[in-house]
C-alpha cells in the first residue's frame, strides 16, 4: 500500500476512542461526557479532543505517529523538513520571520504582506524594507513584486539578511517567484513565503507551481484554507541551506501551544491524504465544475467575472452595478451566500477542491447570486485605489525608537503628515493599510478615509470608527 494512503495520527485516536478511554486527565470535558446535553452536535469532535497520552506522541517532541504523519508530509512536499502547526499560519509565520532575521537586520519585505508578517518583524526588531507590488488594472487590487523592484532593492540594501514574500496574494495572482528566488541565492539570501493560499498548489497543473516547489527557503502554509483541515490548521516547509531547522523547530515550541488539538493534528493528517490522493481525473472534474460556475456568474450584467492568471479556486467578482463591494457581499449573505472576503470593488469566492464525483450546492449558489442582481442595471463604476508612490520605501521611525516615543489621538482628518502609532488593517484580508512608524501620506488618508466611507471592518485603529487615529507626539512634516 502506498504510504501517502495511510493516516497514522487519524488511526491512533480512532483506536484509543473504541478502547472507551475512562479519562482521569485534561481535558475537563473527559471525551465529551461531561458537556451540556443541548451540544451534542460538540460529542463527535469531543471524542478525539485527547492529550499526550501513550500511543498518541507529542507535538513539541514527536516520536510516533504525529511524528509519521509530519514525515508523510515531508515526503509528499519533498523537502527537508515539514511541520503541523495548530496555531495557523501566524505562528507559522512568527517562527520563520524570527529564523530568518535578528534585530538590526535589513529585510526586505512584500508591501502587501499580513499583519503576522508585520508582527513577525517588530518581535525581531529588524529593519524592513517595504517593496511595493505593482497594480493590476483589472481588478483594482495590489498584485505581486517584480524581479526589477527587488533587484533594486538589493542594489540599495545589499546588507539584506532575507527577503519575505506572499504568494500568491488573497485573490489568488501569482507572479515571478522564481525569478526572485534565483536572484536572492545568488547573493546567498534566504527567502522566506507566506503561501497561506496555496497549500493546494503542490497538486500541479492547473494550479501554479508551489514555492516549495520553486526553492524558497521557508514555506508557511494554511492547509484550513482549501484543504479539508480544520481552522487554525497550517504547515511550515523547511527547504533550506542557507537557515537552521533547528532554529525554526525552537521557534514553533517558543510560540506553539503546548497543549495542541488533537482534533486540529488529525484534520491535518487528513488533508495530506487528501491531497496526496488528488488524481488527474479530479482535477478534470473540478475545472469542468469551476467553468461552469463561472459561466453562470458570466451571464450576470451587474457583474464581472475578473480572470486572474493565478489560482483557479479563487473567483472574484467585480461589480458592474450601483452597489460597491461590501454591499454586494452584504445582499449575498441575506441569501446565505457568504464569500470569503469583499473590497470596496469585488467579491471573492473561494471554490471547494473537488474530487471526481463530489457535489456542492454550485447550481443553488449560482440561481441566488442571480436573483440578488437580477433588478441591478449595469452601471460603469469609478474605481479608485492607492499605491504608495513610492516603490521602495522604509519606516520613518525604527522598531526600537518607537518604544521611546509617546501617543496622542488625532483626529483623522489632520493625520497627513503624521507618524502612525498603530496597524490599521483592513479585515479581510488582513494586509496592513498603516504599519506603526509609517508616515502618513495624503494618498494614505484618502484611502483610509474611503474605507471607513464605504463599511470596511478593521483589525487594530480602535478609534477609526470614531474618526480618530493614534500617532507618535514627537513626529510631524
């Protein structure tokens, strides 16, 4: 039997569940027994919710089956070294960003990244050196980096220590990974990617190539996305020459949880499976699928259907009608149709990874999304987005001078000019619009004004709603 078939970590608490434990350990609910009768819906998943028991291995010191189930990955990735993370690819991202850089090092560092990349960067107090993607026209959003901008930027920076990546961007767009990969182990530079949205790609043609693939050092993975893995469940890929496994191994048990889900390790088991088990007649079945639902949206006036070159799995529509995109998303969830994210121009709808045979309520979804637009005339929309004018750019005050400085709230209105004190993160998709030490420019402003305009949700910034922002007392144009 092949053994990309087995389920090691899976099979282990299924045996320990028909042994009919009697549980003197944690967790307190004791395999479900002791839980509110009106959640019974809970006592499936309560059953595997075990601990480091015989038989069932430790996370922070595998030496069975989790340690089975991690080597299956590794082999199926085809790198050094793969990891289960029960934290999501933030803790992930914490644990890569601080094996590949220290404090005072330069890094250089994709504009367009998430907050836990940002987050990642100021525990390790570096230095980042923000590269600006370029801007698709088509679908009003930022895209990828060029070789050319990176290469810029080492000719600026060459004391580099690393560079950080996304691939692909939310919206599924890929660019020249490769290209940027070559260029950075030339000068003996790690790089470092964020690949949450792709943990389906190492499937192949349709799909772009993955970066684990392409030679990235270090690959941060979240398998919850588009595999059938369980919220919070991701991998990391070790691949390096140029950095320490050792290293990262010591991170993922500085910021993991040292009492990891049991229930989070098994959904992971089984995305492995899954994709290992991904055969040429699926991917046939799921783009006959995807095209078919694109076909349906296609034939909607009020609506564009925005084709990226990217990932196949992420259908974003842009609207063509008086409604922008968060009231868009709005009408939709009213019929139970919840995308994944809205901007003020598109939705994005992230499609299942089907197998030959699988059904999903595409038919459904699609006969609803025409009802919601069936009275919306086309309307040619204006669309405005901001790019920071400059390509290449760095914090106007350090990671360390920050922890000096003293705050004041402002309002919004006169913040240009200012130094902001905080992240101020449109969510989803959680891409910082304002970084802590950043100048505050009037394309920034106007964007974050337009935001706040049009109903967009924000992490951190906790007196936007209120018209306020927080900035550094001492700094100012």
């Amino acid at each position: 039997m092949d053994a990309q078939l087995r389920l090691p970590l899976v099979d282990a608490l299924t045996e320990h569940i028909k042994r009919n434990p009697i549980s003197f350990h944690v967790p307190g609910h004791k395999y479900g027994r002791i839980f509110p009768n009106s959640s019974g819906f809970f006592q499936a998943i309560l059953q595997l919710d075990a601990t480091e028991l015989s038989g069932l291995d430790d996370l922070h010191a595998p030496d069975g089956v989790i340690l089975e189930a991690e080597d299956l990955l590794t082999n199926l990735f085809q790198v050094k070294k793969s990891y289960f993370l029960v934290n999501g690819s933030t803790v992930g991202n914490l644990a890569m960003v601080m094996t590949g850089c220290s404090e005072d090092d330069i890094v250089l560092v994709q504009r367009n990244c998430h907050k836990s990349i940002i987050n990642a960067l100021q525990l390790a107090k570096a230095t980042p050196i923000f590269i600006e993607p370029e801007y698709d026209p088509d679908g009003k959003v930022a895209a990828g980096v060029e070789v050319t901008t990176v290469n810029e930027a080492l000719l600026l920076y060459p004391q580099a220590k690393a560079i950080i990546l996304t691939y692909p961007n939310y919206y599924g767009m890929v660019y020249d990974l490769k290209g940027i990969i070559d260029v950075a182990h030339d000068r003996k530079i790690p790089v470092l990617v964020d690949e949450a949205h792709g943990a389906h790609f190492i499937v192949g043609g349709p799909f772009p190539k993955s970066a684990v693939s392409l030679g990235a050092d270090i690959v941060v993975q979240s398998a919850h996305k588009t595999l059938p893995a369980m919220t919070m469940g991701s991998f990391l890929h070790f691949n390096s020459e140029l950095l320490s496994n050792h290293k990262v191994k010591n991170n993922l048990e500085i910021f993991q949880s040292s009492s990891p889900s049991y229930p989070i390790m098994a959904s992971l088991d089984i995305a492995r499976h899954y994709l290992a088990a991904y055969r040429e007649e699926d991917i046939s079945y799921l783009l006959k699928k995807i095209t078919e639902f694109k076909k349906q949206l296609k034939d909607i006036s009020a609506i564009k259907v925005v084709d990226f070159h990217g990932d196949p799995l992420k259908i974003t529509v842009q609207s063509r009608c008086r409604l922008n995109g968060f009231e868009l998303q709005k009408e939709l969830e009213l019929r139970s149709i919840f995308p994944e994210l809205a901007d003020p121009n598109n939705v994005l709808f992230i499609f299942p990874l089907l197998k030959n045979g699988q059904e999903y309520l595409l038919e459904e979804a699609a006969a609803k999304i025409k009802r919601v637009l069936a009275d919306l005339p086309f309307m040619e929309r204006e669309v405005e987005y901001v790019m920071n004018e400059e390509k290449i750019s760095r914090l106007a005050v350090s990671y360390q001078e920050m922890t000096r400085l003293t705050k004041k709230v402002i309002s919004i209105e006169e913040s240009a000019g200012h130094i902001s004190a905080e992240q101020i993160i449109p969510y989803p998709p959680g891409i910082p619009l304002l970084l802590p030490g950043e100048r505050i420019t009037g394309q920034k402003l106007a964007q974050l004004q337009r935001l706040v305009e049009l109903g967009a949700r924000f992490h951190g910034g906790p007196f936007v709603k209120q018209g306020q922002i927080e900035v550094f007392h001492s700094y100012r144009t």
